[in-house]
C-alpha cells in the first residue's frame, strides 16, 4: 500500500516535470512581439546545454510521460488513490499523444 503511493508521487512529480515544460512553452511563445527563432531560443535557454533541440525536449517528456503513466497504472490498484491515478493515467497518455503529434 505504502509502495503504491510512493509510486503515485514518484509519477506525480514527473508528470509536473513536463506540464512545467508545456507552461514554459505557453508563457514564451505567447509573446507576439518576438519571432519564432526568439520564441525557441529563449525556450531552448531554460534547459541544459546538452539539449540543443525541440526535438530532444519532445523525446524526453514522452519518454517522462511513459514512465509517469506506467507508474501511474501501477498505482492505481491502490483503492485510496485509484480514480486520481486514473486521471492522471488518462492525462500522460493525452499530452504524450500531442507531443508525438509535434514530432510528426
């Protein structure tokens, strides 16, 4: 029971990892006074220089979301959280089906 929680938090902060991600996106290209190679290089600033690319950030937060929906899914048999474990299940599947979109 205990592990199914730890569990749930475990994917809940990687789930957050990844709608931080998405806000960061949002909150940047919003700005219409710049142009799209300011929107990313401004974005492409707030993480590591080893990630050089859109492309890499989008291959990471499927990879984030795939591992946060599996422990959700593993979660969810916990019957204290199993609706919200659900829920959230049903979000990383959502957000990883428009971040593989953005790749196509």
């Amino acid at each position: 029971m205990k592990m199914r929680i730890i569990l749930f938090f475990t994917a809940l902060f990687l789930f957050c990892i990844v709608a931080t991600d998405i806000f960061w996106w949002i909150q940047i290209s919003s700005d219409n006074s710049k142009s799209l190679a300011q929107v990313n290089k401004e974005y492409l600033e707030k993480f590591p220089l080893f990630i050089s690319s859109g492309k890499q950030i989008v291959m990471l937060n499927i990879l984030i979301l795939t591992t946060s929906g599996a422990l959700f899914f593993i979660s969810k048999s916990s019957p204290k959280i199993k609706m919200i474990s659900q829920v959230f299940l049903i979000g990383c599947i959502v957000i990883g089906l428009w971040q593989i979109f953005t790749l196509l």
